[in-house]
C-alpha cells in the first residue's frame, strides 16, 4: 500500500517538491517499509519513538522535525535531525547552537491565517526574526512553513499558501550568509495540491502516503 501511495504521490508531484512521509502516529516498521519503497525523507513531531526510528532507518534517510520543538528538549534530538521546520523562537535557536554538532536547515513558521490555535511568527515579525538569526552559525534557515486552517474553503487555503510565497519572494533579497529564504514547507495530505499550485517545494504528507493510523 505504502508503495502504491509513494508512486502515485510522485507522478503528481514530480521534481516539483520533496514529500516527507509524516510517520509520527506509525511503527518502526512502517517507517522501514516506506524507506523500502524509495522514500528518503521522514517527518516526526514527538519526540517519543523519534529516536527508536532514526536508530532503525538507514543513514541515508532525512529526519525532518515539523512539530513544536521545545527549548528543552533540543538537545534531546538535534544531533539526530537533518531538518526543523517550526522554528519560530530564539530560545530554540540558541539551543540549537548550543548542542547541535552539525548545520540545521530550518524552516521559519509563520502563522499566515492567524490563528490563535497555530504556532508561528506572525508575517510582520519575519523580517526582524530574520536579522536575529544571523547570530547563530548552526542554523542555516532555507525557507518559510505555514499551515493551512482546517477549512473545506479551497479559496482561503490557496490564500494562505499564495501569501506565505509573497513573503518569500519579499525577503530573498536578504539572503547572505546562513539566511537563505528560498523554500516553502506548506501542504498535507487534504491540501498539498493547492499548496503545489502555490510553489510548495516541501510537502508533509501523513496519512495520504502512511494509510490510517
């Protein structure tokens, strides 16, 4: 099933975006089958049974963080992850810098629909966000993530996602050094067509790939 779901996922996205198998709520098992499958990319966002599957999956594979990582926790997991896509406090930055032993691609969260149930910074907050990164040499930030509101309104999700690439498109003008604004992580397995329609390059897709939990 897990290769049926990855081939087909990949004939509609193509070279478009990279789709990370959500496999938080899956086994181990799970996790190896769809590696089986040719999938390389994996997100989680608990950090219970993380490092069980990082242990377990080949050293090839790419661990992405795409919950909340708290401060405290970092140095719990950063040392296993190639990615984090919820950073949106310099708390988690300066830990980062403190316990990682590798560069960090990270996303920047931006609570586009400004939800006060969603994590992120909201737009006006980036730029400045931006500026205060610069401190930390472990943190390499690639790109900008958002989520959609849970809505069956197609128009107010391409909204969201064609707003968060405006914002992108406004801030590559500061990129130097470890501030590279060039990705979007946005779209999940109900919305990620409308999100590629908006230039996704990531794509976080759970149970649309993983089958139900």
């Amino acid at each position: 099933m897990i290769r049926d779901n990855y081939e087909q996922l990949s004939r509609e996205i193509g070279d478009q975006a990279v789709l990370i198998a959500v496999t938080k709520y899956h086994s181990v098992e799970d996790a190896l089958t769809a590696y089986d499958a040719g999938i390389r990319h994996f997100g989680e966002s608990r950090i219970e049974g993380f490092l069980e599957k990082r242990e377990a999956l080949p050293e090839d594979a790419e661990v992405h963080f795409i919950g909340t990582l708290q401060s405290r926790k970092v140095k719990d997991v950063i040392d296993h992850l190639n990615y984090v896509h919820s950073l949106d406090r310099a708390s988690v930055a300066k830990k980062i810098e403190q316990y990682s032993s590798h560069t960090v691609k990270c996303f920047i969260q931006v609570n586009i629909s400004g939800e006060t149930t969603k994590h992120g910074l909201p737009p006006e907050e980036v730029p400045g966000f931006l500026e205060d990164m610069r401190a930390y040499s472990r943190v390499r930030i690639i790109g900008l993530m958002t989520m959609a509101p849970h809505t069956e309104d197609e128009a107010e999700i391409s909204e969201v996602f064609e707003q968060l690439g405006i914002l992108r498109d406004s801030l590559r003008e500061r990129n130097s050094g470890n501030i590279q604004v060039e990705e979007l992580s946005m779209g999940m397995s109900n919305d990620y067509h409308i999100a590629l329609r908006h230039g996704a390059t990531y794509i976080r897709i759970g149970s649309k790939l993983m089958g139900s939990r």
